[in-house]
C-alpha cells in the first residue's frame, strides 16, 4: 500500500525552466491538493480537485498549472520556473468532503531554483 | 473564511514536562479540526482529528486535544514530553469543503 507518492525528492531549476512534479495515489481518493511549504508561512494550498477533470485554485496558485485526467494522478508543473517557487511541495490526497478524514500527505518535494 | 491561527512559532519543554501546543479557529460553521506533525525532512502525518464526536480527542503518540467551541480553541497537550517529540506541528481546518486550511505552524523542543 503505497498511500502518496511524489516524485523526484529533490529538484534544481535554472530561472526560465518548466517542469513537472508528479503525485499518484493509490487510495482511491477523490480530492488532490497540491501545497508549498515554506519557513514561517506553514502549509500554503496551491491548486487542488476534487475529482478526474475537476480543478480549482488555492491560495497560491501564479505560476502553476495542474492537471487531473485520472483519479490517481496530479501534477503540478512549473511553467517557468521563479527563485520565488523555491520550496518544498507537498501532494496530499483525501476521503470525499464531509467525512472528516483528513489529508494523507506524500513525502514531498524539495525545489531550488536559481 | 476559515482560518486557523497557532500561537507561539516556537515551544520548548523539558523531558517529562506537560506538552501545550495552542491553536484557535475561525470558522461560521462547526468545523474539522486536525493535528498533523512533521519529523525533520519528512511528509506530514495526521496525530489526531475532530469530527463533531467527542470534544476530547485522543491521538496518537499520548497526544490529545481538546474542542472547546465557546473558546474557539482546538489545544494540543501531552502530559509528558519525550526526546522523539521534538517536530513541527500543525493545526489545521477544514468545515465540510475541500479545502484543508493550515496554520503557520508551531516547532516543539524538547531537553533532555
């Protein structure tokens, strides 16, 4: 039972470069989120779904786009890649609305961009 | 909007000292309220949950908190702090929408 699995762990970025972090699961849940983590700030959301075709943005959504063509999978992809947007990025997955189940969180990713 | 907010960015304890992590709420409806914790490089994982059941809720690891709605206040406590403690935690809100509401966080250590 593999829960949340993102990859890769560890990310550098020059200015200007696009790429895609990736977020399965395999739980079966309806709603993805995707969050920055960074010093002081706690766990900002950045765009998440609550179902295969179905997004909407969170608190910090510039800058990223996502995807949601199956129920277990999320990327997140950087368009082009800022010094702001280092952090460390967290997929999370959950039980329908309603339920009070909670997020189970994959192990994150950590991006440097310079 | 809902909102959470944690009280002190930093906590430290003794060994074997009481655990008081605080938290308090914003939200027009009764919410879901969560305790998650976060070891140095890892993933968060939940410690406990209210769900509008018991207002004392009771965790993982010896933790427990307690839903007082007239003080909008979810606290996490624990009786007597151990070395393995020593993490990051977070509240959190969630009332009945898909969005998951963190507070900034709070970094408990502990002395031996």
């Amino acid at each position: 039972n593999a829960g949340v699995t993102q990859t890769p762990k560890f990310q550098v970025l020059k200015t200007g470069q696009s790429m895609t972090l990736q977020c399965a699961q395999d739980m079966n849940h309806e709603y993805m989120s995707w969050y920055r983590q960074d010093p002081g700030m706690g766990l900002r959301l950045i765009h998440y779904s609550v179902g295969a075709g179905i997004t909407d943005q969170g608190e910090v959504p510039n800058g990223y786009n996502v995807s949601r063509s199956t129920t277990e999978d999320f990327p997140l992809r950087l368009l082009s890649a800022a010094p702001s947007q280092t952090s460390v990025y967290f997929c999370a997955s959950s039980h329908p609305r309603g339920t009070g189940f909670g997020y189970t969180f994959g192990s994150g990713t950590r991006l440097t961009v310079v | 909007a809902q909102s959470v907010t944690q009280l002190g960015s930093h906590v430290s304890v003794s060994e074997g000292a009481l655990v008081l992590l605080r938290c308090n709420y914003s939200s027009s409806v009764p919410p879901y309220l969560f305790w998650y914790v976060q070891y140095p490089n890892q993933g968060l994982q939940l410690l406990l949950k209210y769900t509008s059941a018991a207002t004392l809720v009771k965790g993982i690891n010896g933790f427990e908190a307690e839903f007082k709605k007239s003080e909008t206040s979810f606290h996490l406590t624990k009786p007597s702090a151990h070395m393995s403690d020593a993490a990051e935690y977070f509240c959190a809100v969630n009332h009945n929408t898909d969005k998951l509401i963190f507070g900034t966080g709070t970094r408990l250590q502990v002395f031996p």
